[in-house]
C-alpha cells in the first residue's frame, strides 16, 4: 500500500473520530456515559476518538444507537431526507485498519456503500477480509440481523455454534446477536457485500 493511501486512510478514520467527540459533547455525555451506554470501554471510545483505533462496523453500529443516530452519520459530508439516494463510485468513504494493526483488532477494510440518507434501516458496505488465521480472529455480536454475499475468495463464518466455508456466490443471513466471526482462509483477500440491519 502506497503511504498517501495510509494517510487518507488514517485521515478519513480521524474524521469518525471527530464526529465521534462531537456528538458526544452535544449530548452531554461523558465517556463513562457513552461507555455505559455501549458496553465498550472509555479507553477504547478515547481512542477512537483520538484517531487510534479504526472502529469495525459493529462498534459502530453500537456508538450510533447510543447516540441516537444513524450509522451513516459518521460517513456523511452531506445528509438527504429524498426517498433516492444516490452514491456513486468515487463518493464511497473507504475506512482501513491502521498501518501497525495490533492484535485484537478487526483488521478488515470497508467501505461505506451509502453514505448521504439519514435514519435508514439498512446499512451497506463492501467489505475485503486479509488471510487470516482462526488464532487471529475477533468475535463480535451487535443487534440486528447481517447478510453476506460473497463476491471473491474463501471466507470462514464462524458463531458458538456452527463453522461455515463461503465461496464465491454463497450467501450467510444470520441474526448478528450471536457471537460471530470471518476470516479470509484462501490465497488472497476475499471480498464481500454485507448489509447489516439494525432494530430500531
């Protein structure tokens, strides 16, 4: 990866963390508040917030209920109330893990694919998952329901329960609360559709 991709990166994944620390102030919640509202920790929202840590989809989606917001909202330069919205290809807000990735945390990239409609009830985004190893793997589990339709590569799902090998035009539909997981188990990168729904 070239080190200008590193730095947008790195620049857009402070952005969330601006919008973060601005939200939170307008509400007037500490980050004890924000933490007991999450369940994550004040260290971790603090760096967030600081740009630090690149926050995965399901820390996300926990940080826009609690501040009662849609997920889009950390992805949006502008907002639209139109029942079309319409974002093309150059206006996708891709977020990266950061150069020096640290063990537990997700290290897949994703890119927001609807990033203007306020209040939706889905969220999509294309998702490239590294080769990983099953030791390296993050579990997480949020409300809602995911859907998956994997475009390219082999990709594990994995809950408590049940371990599932994707390829190339498999789908997985499943409710999110479980505790849940993917890892890239092929040659090179796969690459994924993922929609997540979150009850309101």
């Amino acid at each position: 990866m070239e080190q200008n991709d590193d730095i947008n990166l790195a620049v857009k994944a402070l952005k969330i963390g601006n919008k973060l620390r601005e939200l939170r102030l307008k509400n007037q919640y500490t980050l004890q508040d924000l933490a007991a509202k999450t369940d994550l920790s004040k260290p971790f929202i603090s760096q967030i917030e600081n740009g630090h840590v690149v926050p995965p989809i399901a820390t996300l989606l926990k940080l826009a209920r609690a501040l009662n917001v849609g997920m889009a909202y950390f992805f949006q330069d502008e907002e639209t109330t139109d029942k079309i919205s319409l974002t093309r290809k150059h206006e996708r807000v891709k977020i990266d893990r950061r150069p020096h990735h640290q063990k537990g945390e997700v290290n897949y990239v994703y890119e927001a694919l609807e990033t203007k409609k306020t209040n939706k009830q889905m969220e999509p985004f294309l998702v490239m998952f590294p080769v990983q190893e099953t030791s390296d793997m993050v579990f997480v589990s949020h409300e809602g329901e995911e859907f998956l339709y994997l475009l390219e590569g082999k990709l594990e799902f994995r809950s408590i329960e049940r371990v599932e090998l994707l390829e190339p035009g498999d789908s997985i539909y499943f409710e999110s609360d479980i505790s849940h997981s993917f890892r890239c188990v092929g040659d090179k990168p796969a690459k994924a559709i993922v929609v997540v729904w979150s009850k309101k």
